[in-house]
C-alpha cells in the first residue's frame, strides 16, 4: 500500500490525530474509542512503511512523512466539505437536516417558541440544536446556521444583524441595597475564564467585581440562578432576568454592554431552501423580541 491507495478514512485518522495532538484528542474528534485509533495510526504506519508520529508522553508530533500527509489530508478535507455545501446549497424543497448552532443564554425562553413555530411550517425539516459556547466551524459543516452575539462576523460567511441585546446588574430579591450603596463592596457571582472574552465578564474586571467574586461558571444560566439563590450579585443579559420574580435589576442596562445578535450562514448554503426558510423566520421572530432582547419586554 502506498500513499496514493489510502482511503479517505484513513486521512481521516491521520488529520484528527495531527489536529489533536493526542489519541484521546483525535478520539474525541472522530467520535470512536482511543484503542480504535491507536490500532488504526498503527496498521497505516505498517502499511506504508513510513512513521508517521513520534510518540512521547506528551503526545503525538507528526514527523517530517507526517506532515506531508496532514497537509494532503487537509486539502482533501476542504474539498469534500466544499463539495458538500454546494450539494446542500442546491435543495429545491425546505426538507431535510438543519444544523443550528447558539450559545445557551440565547436558547434560554427565546427560541423554542420560534422553532415550535417554524416546526409546524415546515414539518419536513428536523432540527440539530448544539447550544454551547463553543464557536462551531460553520466552514467544516459543524453547523449550518448560527446565532452569535458579538462583533462584526468574519468575511467567509454571510449574515445579517437581527438584534440587540442589553444586559444589567440584578441582585437577588432578599438582598437590600442603601441608597448610593458601593456595588464593588458586595458579593458577586461571574463568569469564569473560558467567558472572560465577552463584554459583561470584561466590564466586571474593569469595575472591581471579579475580586469580590463568590462563585465563577461558565454558564450565564447558573449565575442567574446563582443570583437568584441569594449567594450575590451579578451581570446578565435582560432577557434572562426580567420577570424573574426572584431577581431585581439595579439601574438601567449598561449602554457599553450593548451587543449584537448575528444570524450567520457559509455563502455556499444561501441558496438552500431549509437555511434561506430559517433564516427568515428568526429574523422575523427576533424582530418581534427586541424589546424583550433590550430590557423593555
């Protein structure tokens, strides 16, 4: 066997684990077991008659052969992935698999009335929800669509700002602030370091709060819970807090906390029937929330 005979799926294995760096890395990725990987690296290694990785305790390094393979298996990625977007992007009919990527707090009471809607019109397209905070590759098809608060989005994908989201400081109920009372003297809840980039956790630092923080997540909707629990204070997107009985805002929204709500898709999908269907109904949907999403619902 010689590098021209292996399969695709053997570029597979050899691009996650250079990608990874490690067995149970590369694992992860192609969603098998760390032995399967193991034995695989090992039988494309015997039949090529070349080493592909140094192995140290550290994990696995691509040797010089290894590299060259990578970068061959990576182009061969990008084309079967391009390929795929445009056969995606030719679907006459709103049918078929839509994969849509979010971050929780958006998911949170907002959009499931709006997928119920968008449901029961379109009845032959089955949703994939991924609401994390992680930033899914709309490029590597881990997505189709994605809702992302935040900045201007990267010029290899196509969108349109929707929204805007205000955020505040909320207290809970139980708690009772003198008039002019110092915010930086209380017990605060924030979000932790894989957070740090987004703009509340960057005005709290500013502010003093983090050094008079109680608890740290990773989840907007464990702070507002936290919050609501009376362990402290903190600042959330309005949209999470008001109407929460629990909770009660302290000021207006902070007008530097300001972000906006991006609706993104890769060019090559724009003309599929299911994404151009979707993209118009959160459009629409989220128009309808704006005031809910700047802190006047």
């Amino acid at each position: 066997m010689n590098e021209q005979s292996l399969a695709w799926d053997d570029y597979r294995f050899i691009l996650a684990v250079g990608r990874a760096g490690s067995l149970n890395g590369a694992a992860k990725r192609l969603r098998v077991s760390h032995p399967t990987v193991f034995r695989r690296i090992n039988a494309i290694e015997r039949s090529l008659g070349a080493r592909l990785f140094e192995r140290a305790r550290e994990g696995y390094t691509a040797t010089a052969t290894g590299e060259e393979v990578i970068a061959v298996a990576a182009e061969i990625e990008q084309r079967i992935e391009a390929t795929e977007r445009r056969l995606s992007g030719l679907d006459a009919q709103p049918a078929g698999t839509l994969r849509v990527t979010t971050v929780e707090a958006l998911l949170y009471g907002l959009m499931p009335p709006l997928l119920a809607r968008f449901r029961k019109a379109y009845p032959r397209i089955v949703l994939e929800l991924a609401a994390d905070n992680a930033a899914r590759d709309l490029s590597r098809r881990e997505a189709d669509v994605a809702l992302r608060p935040g900045g201007q989005p990267p010029d290899t994908l196509i969108g349109r700002k929707i929204a805007t989201i205000a955020a505040a400081v909320y207290r809970p109920r139980g708690l009772k602030l003198r008039a002019n009372a110092a915010l930086d003297e209380q017990d605060w809840v924030v979000p932790d370091d894989s957070l740090s980039h987004i703009a509340m956790a960057q005005w709290g630092i500013r502010h003093g709060h983090h050094r008079r923080a109680v608890l740290r997540s990773n989840s907007l909707l464990a702070l507002r819970d936290a919050v609501a629990a009376g362990i402290g204070m903190a600042v959330l997107p309005c949209h999470l807090c008001d109407g929460d009985k629990r909770l009660v805002r302290v000021g207006e929204p902070i007008p530097e906390l300001r972000s906006d709500l991006w609706l993104l898709t890769h060019p090559d999908l724009r003309r599929s029937a299911r994404v151009k269907v979707f993209l118009d109904a959160m459009r629409e949907g989220y128009a309808q929330l704006q005031p809910r999403l700047d802190g006047r619902g």
